[in-house]
C-alpha cells in the first residue's frame, strides 16, 4: 500500500497471471520477456522517477479522497495546478526514456471517469460515481497503473455500431445478471496493458440511441478470464527478443489488441452502461485529456532528439556548422511550441460540477494537430544533423567481430577526442528514435487520427464570436 518502488510496481506486475500472445505463442511470463520488458520498465520509470528526492514536489502529492500521498497518475485533476502538473510530469517522464512511458493514459481515464460519472449520476440517480470513486481509491492506494481501452476495432467505419454485420465490432454487453454484466468484443493498439494492472474501457465514439448496448464503461483486472492481450509486431521488436542494437537503455512501446471473450464485469466496476448520450462526453474529455499528455510527453522525447542532434554535431565535428544551428533552434521551437500549448491549455481548464478540473480542448486538440506534423519535422532535422549512420549502422556484434570490429572502429571514427564507442552509441539512439514504430505513429493516430482533432477544434472553438468580431470591425450591424 502507499506509494510504491520501481521494484514493488514489477513484482506487482509479476504477480498477474495475464492471457497474452506473441507471434503465435503463448506468453506465459510476459515480466521476464525481452519485449515486453521493455515496455515495463519504461512504465516502472514513473515509479522510479516519484521516489527520486528530487522529483517528489512534482510527482507526489495528497489526494484529497484517501488524504494520503500519491503519485500524480493516480490523481485526477482538482486544480489548475494539477492540470499544469500533468504536462510537466510528462515531459520530465519522456526526457527520462525517450519514449512512450505508457502510465499517461490510465490517468486520463480516471480524469475522465471523475467528471462523467458523477454527470451521469446527476441526470439518471445511477450510483456510477459512487463505483469510480471507490476504484479510484483502489488505485491510489495500491499505487496501480491503468491502460486506456478506448478504440474498437470499429468494422466498417461507415456504419454505427448496432448497424455493423457482425455485432462485435465496438464493445457491448451480451448479459446483464444480478451480480455484473458480460461484455464481448475488441480494442485495438492497447499501448502497454501488459504493464498495466487495470484495463479501463471507455467508449470510442458518440452513440445513438440504438447504441445502448454499446454505451458502456468499465474496469477489469488485465489478468481476467476472458482478456486476451495479443501483442502486435514493431519496428524494433526483433532486436529487443536478440537482447542486441536495442538503442537505449531499455525502454519501448509496445500496443497490442485486445480481446473481451466474454469477460464478467461486476456491477460495482462498471461506471456506465446504456447512457448513449454520454459517451460523446467520455469521448471529448478523454481525447481532450490524452491528446494535452501526448504533447506534454512529446516536447520531453523532442528535448532527447534535440540532445542526441547536440552530442552528434559534437562528435561529428559539426558543432559549430552554422545552417545546424539552425536546424537545433526549429527544433527546440517545436518543441516548446507544444509544450506551450499544453499549459495553455492547463491554466485556461475550468472547474467542473463534480469539483474536479478539465482543460481547454480547443488548445489540448491545437497541441496534438501541431504533435501528428511536428514531431516528423522534428525527428527529419535531427537525422539531418546527424547523417547517414541513423538508418544503416553496423550491428553491435559486428563490432564485437575481432575479424572486422577494429577496421569497422577506425572507419567509424571522426573527432579524434570522442572515443568511437560513444559515437556508435548515440548513432543507436537517434536510430531508436527515429524509427521506433509505435512511439513515431502515435504521433499521428494516437488519441484520434489528425482529422479527430480537427473536428473537435472546429466543433468546439466559438466560432460566432469570432464573426461577431469581424462584423463589428467592418461596421456590420444585423
Ligand atoms: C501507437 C499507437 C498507440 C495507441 N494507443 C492506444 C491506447 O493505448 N488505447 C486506445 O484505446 N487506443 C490507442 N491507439 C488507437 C488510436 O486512438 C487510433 O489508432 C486512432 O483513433 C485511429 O483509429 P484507427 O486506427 O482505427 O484508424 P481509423 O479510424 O480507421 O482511421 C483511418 C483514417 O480514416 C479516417 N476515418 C475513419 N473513419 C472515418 C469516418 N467514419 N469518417 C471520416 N473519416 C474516417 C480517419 O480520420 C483516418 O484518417 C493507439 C494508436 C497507435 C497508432
């Protein structure tokens, strides 16, 4: 109980006994697999980083419903500067591994959940708030880790969930009994819900009332019979398993699909079911809630792509090449653009009825458009800085190879100073970053596909102001 070690959140995570796949085979010990492991300790790093003395003022503090300490992402926002505090966590978070740390998304579910459920409750007298809430205690009491289970695999996408051929494409309720509800169907790239020990559904899209079935929100154990976890290929996956070119200390995303088989989900863990005209809120507040963390995130994995473009030019002898100058100054642009857009959109959030606080969603939905092209032209003028070894460097055994190590060593070789070991190593970095798959694409589709974004700005931005501003100007009067 309390918070907990990096140790005590893998040993926690250990102790699951999970239903995972991996090309074709069973996992049977997910924690001691190379791949996944990868993923969990870039997870286990919010632990370490909470219990670091100098982060604790940023990472923990007293929630006021156990009024015990906790780390920040268990704690669903109650003030602006819990709102500035997600964005600051997340850089710090993403400085540290340079890639997705994955613990983001279970906080902007429990975010969400605190404002809905309790909305929820308020029209229907239903007792969803009075469930989250005792979840939530669970959570921050154990110091647990949530994954976001948001995106259905949605079939055909022209068509509403109860109009799908198979009725399995968005997840719904086959059974509802005294004691809980069974739910069958599948979400798509659940990033690390292998290093996670709650799965928390929401609703992907807004629902008709034809959708009932399909308005629903839940929270299972990831190890409960009948969650299937089957984790997908990326670009790296094959270096992790070699143990060999991994490219940084050992951290990675990893997202794989997941599958309700037919899953009990006891009442008091369901926090809604049939509401359909509720899960265009839950959509809104958690795209709203991940796309601002994926841009706090972002600016920290710019702020190692900005380093590693730094110690490159160093090591090149091209650090005083002026047009690369410029290209490190259009990146630290980009990233503090985001980051900026980010508090933003903290310090304009608003207190809700529940007594909780949401952010600005025109400006958590600016941050992420500006993240999906950004961080390719971010991750573009790093390479450029660099050169050419970003795609093609020899593998590390090569250099370990006495026939063609030495010859690869000298030839590898530029400032004289820098010993060529260390060049090989940051080349393996900025290779890492640039082509990890499944951190570079979520750039783009994760929390929605850019279009999404669009959408809600558009939807959401008070647009009769902005023409009452122009008519005024031109001395138009209606
Ligand atoms: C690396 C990664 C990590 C992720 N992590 C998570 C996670 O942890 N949890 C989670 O729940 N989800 C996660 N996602 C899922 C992400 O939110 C979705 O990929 C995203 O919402 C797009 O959905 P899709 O992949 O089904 O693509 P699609 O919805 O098929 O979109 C493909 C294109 O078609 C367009 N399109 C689709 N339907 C329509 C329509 N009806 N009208 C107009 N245009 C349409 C889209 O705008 C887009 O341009 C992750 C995704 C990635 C890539």
């Amino acid at each position: 109980m309390g918070i907990k070690t990096k140790e005590e959140y893998i040993e926690s995570i250990r102790a699951l006994k999970p239903t995972a796949y991996m090309f074709g085979e069973r996992l049977t010990n997910p924690v001691d697999n190379p791949r996944i492991r990868a993923g969990i300790e870039a997870t286990a790093a919010t632990y370490e980083m909470a219990n670091k003395p100098e982060n604790k003022d940023l990472f923990i503090t007293t929630s006021p419903l156990i009024n015990e300490p906790v780390n920040r992402f268990t704690l669903p926002p109650s003030s602006i500067e819990d709102l500035v505090a997600r964005v600051k966590v997340n850089r710090k978070m993403a400085n540290y591994v340079g890639t997705c740390h994955q613990r983001c998304t279970g906080l902007d579910c429990l975010s969400t959940l605190a404002i809905v459920t309790y909305d929820i409750d308020k029209k229907y007298g239903t007792k969803y708030n009075e469930n989250f809430t005792e979840f939530l205690k669970y959570m921050q009491k154990n110091d647990l880790t949530g994954n976001a289970c948001v995106t259905d695999v949605k079939g055909n996408r022209s068509l509403n969930p109860h109009e799908q051929v198979d009725k399995d494409m968005f997840v719904r309720v086959v059974e509802k009994r005294d004691d809980g509800i069974v739910v069958r169907g599948a979400k798509a790239h659940q990033t690390g819900s292998l290093s996670s020990h709650e799965i928390i559904a929401l609703p992907t899209r807004a629902m008709g009332k034809n959708d009932a079935d399909y308005a629903l929100a839940f929270a299972v154990p990831s190890d409960t019979k009948g969650v299937i976890h089957v984790v997908g290929r990326s670009s790296l996956d094959m270096r992790e398993l070699d143990g060999c070119d991994i490219g940084n200390v050992y951290y990675s995303k990893y997202c794989p699909t997941i599958i309700f088989d037919d899953v009990f989900v006891p009442w008091n863990r369901v926090f809604m079911c049939g509401e359909t005209e509720f899960a265009s809120e839950m959509v809104v507040r958690f795209s709203s809630f991940h796309r601002q963390s994926h841009g706090g995130c972002k600016s920290g994995k710019i702020d190692c792509m900005i380093g590693a473009a730094l110690t490159m030019m160093d090591y090149n002898g091209t650090a005083k090449t002026s047009h690369l100058k410029q290209k490190v100054i259009d990146m630290i642009h980009r990233a503090e653009t985001l980051y900026g857009c980010c508090l933003a959109s903290s310090y304009e959030g608003k207190k809700e009825p529940s007594g909780h606080y949401f952010i600005d969603t025109v400006l958590a939905n600016a941050s992420k458009l500006h993240e999906g092209k950004e961080m390719a032209e971010a991750t573009r003028l790093m390479i450029d800085a660099c050169g050419g070894f970003v795609a093609d460097l020899p593998s590390d055994r090569d250099f370990a190879n006495p026939e063609i190590g030495g010859l690869l060593k000298k030839y590898l070789k530029a400032v004289d100073t820098v010993p060529v070991e260390n060049r090989i190593k940051m080349y393996r970095l900025t290779e890492k970053m640039a082509m990890e798959s499944a951190d570079t694409i979520s750039d783009i589709h994760g929390g929605g596909s850019p279009e999404a974004h669009r959408v809600t700005i558009f939807r959401e931005t008070d647009t009769e102001s902005k023409k009452k501003a122009a008519k005024r100007l031109a001395g138009i009067e209606e």
